[in-house]
C-alpha cells in the first residue's frame, strides 16, 4: 500500500471525441472531474497487483487521462516532459526512479483475429484492429498505429492512445514532438484472460544528442509482467462513460471482422 497521505490535485477532464470510418465506429466521453495524485506510487509490481493496491476511494489513471493532463500543458504552451507531474517517468526523484508507469488502459486482439492484420493509409502507414480495455471491461474497437518508437503526431483522445505516428525525419526532431511509441502486435497470452492482452503503459523514452528525453506510449509488454519500476497514478472520481455510436450499414461487416461471439 501507498505510504503517508496522498495530496491529491483536482482536474475537470475536458470531453473527447473520436471516430474510425472503415471501422464505423465513433467514441464520445463527457466532462468528468477527477483527483490525481501528482507523483506516481512504485509497487515493483504486475498491473493486477498494482491496481489491487489502490488505497481506499482511488484507482488506477486512465491512459486517457494522463493524456488529459499532457496535452492540458502542452495547450499552455509548456513542455510536458519538465512537468512536475511527469518527473518520475525520467528519474527526478529522491530515489532516481525511472517509473515504468502502469494505466487502468489496454489492448486486446480480437478473438480468432491474426496479430499482424492490418489496414493501410494512402501515406503506407499500417494500422492494427484491437479491442480497447478499460480495467478487464471492452469498451471499443480500434485502430492502433504502428510502434516502434515512432513520433506520435496525432491523438485519441478519448481512449488516451497514439492516432497516428510518424517515422519521417522531420517529425523525428526533438523540437518537433514529446511522445514516442512502442506497440507489440504479436504479445503472449495473458494466463488471467486468456487472450492476448497488454497495457498501455507509460515511461521516459529515448535520449537525443545525449541529454534530452522524450515521454514514451509504451503498449508493449504484458499486463502480468512484473517490473521493478513498475508503478502507477492513484486517481479518486468515477469511471467515465463511453458513448459508442455505430452505423447500422457497418455492424454486420465489424461483427464479422472483429470474430464477435
């Protein structure tokens, strides 16, 4: 359990809305307050013993959230990655802790579904149908961009995960972005689930010129992988609700590409 108390900061979390067309899905989340803790807590733990841990009243962060709390600084025109309230992700700690940062979010392939199917943009980008998980609940079907360290240049905002990345080098300046991500397509099953599952998670990425370091969107490993700097956001406020909309001209198509039982 956590240690001493914790000052929790309030945020009102701005709504979102997101849409996949080939999927004919569209994503509505209201406005909804919420408490946060402004440092992480270090469990050394998996997600489910993580998320066990939350103290009474609390929970584990949405990746949409810590999402709301990144771009809420960059809008102001500030540098999420001297925030505060990021610190741990790159070691600004008493205990020089580099946080692997667990979220309540997740990503699960779609039952019967191969890992490395794939659709492509007019740009040659590939983009991965997964199912998204909020705590052990589906909440939606998306497409996830590749990984493998490339720039994030557009959000989701309504689940917190990347909407498009980039590899340009261009886009790949320091001054150009402050998030990175890394997507395992092919992860092993999860004993829990029994599907094959993992967590989008949160950390310090890679250096430039030797001293600079960049947020990192990390849906790459397994939500039972234990990590020594494994940590998490305590959070007090509900849940938000997801609106799904879903074009009636589209279900028979998405019930039948996504293997729905």
């Amino acid at each position: 359990m956590p240690k001493g108390n914790i000052q929790f900061k309030e945020m009102q979390i701005k709504p979102a809305t997101s849409s996949y067309q080939s999927l004919g899905a569209e994503y509505g989340r209201p406005v909804y307050p919420i408490k946060y803790s402004p440092s992480l807590t270090r469990t050394r733990k998996d997600y489910y013993n993580s998320r066990e841990e939350a103290p009474g009243g609390s929970r584990v962060s949405l990746a949409s959230e810590e999402l709301a709390i990144q771009l809420g600084i960059e809008r102001a025109g500030k540098d999420p990655r001297e925030a505060a309230v990021f610190r741990d992700l790159f070691g600004k700690n008493k205990d020089s802790w580099y946080a692997w940062q667990w979220t309540d979010t997740g990503l699960r392939i779609p039952k019967g579904h191969k890992p490395d199917k794939h659709e492509t943009d007019p740009q040659g980008r590939k983009y991965f149908p997964r199912i998204v998980l909020i705590g052990d609940a589906e909440e939606g079907e998306v497409l996830v961009p590749e990984g493998s360290g490339r720039v994030v240049v557009d959000w989701d905002e309504t689940f917190g995960i990347p909407r498009v990345t980039s590899n340009r080098e261009g886009d790949m300046k320091p001054d150009n972005h402050t998030t990175h991500f890394w997507f395992d397509p092919s992860p092993r099953k999860d004993d829990r689930t029994g599907r094959y599952d993992v967590a989008v998670a949160r950390g310090g990425d890679w250096r430039h010129d030797g001293h600079e370091r960049c947020l990192g969107v990390d849906a790459y490993y397994e939500r039972w992988r234990a990590d020594d700097n494994g940590g998490v956001r305590h959070v007090q406020g509900s849940l938000p609700e997801i609106e799904r909309s879903l074009q009636e001209s589209t279900q028979k198509i998405l019930s039948k590409r996504f293997w729905k039982e």
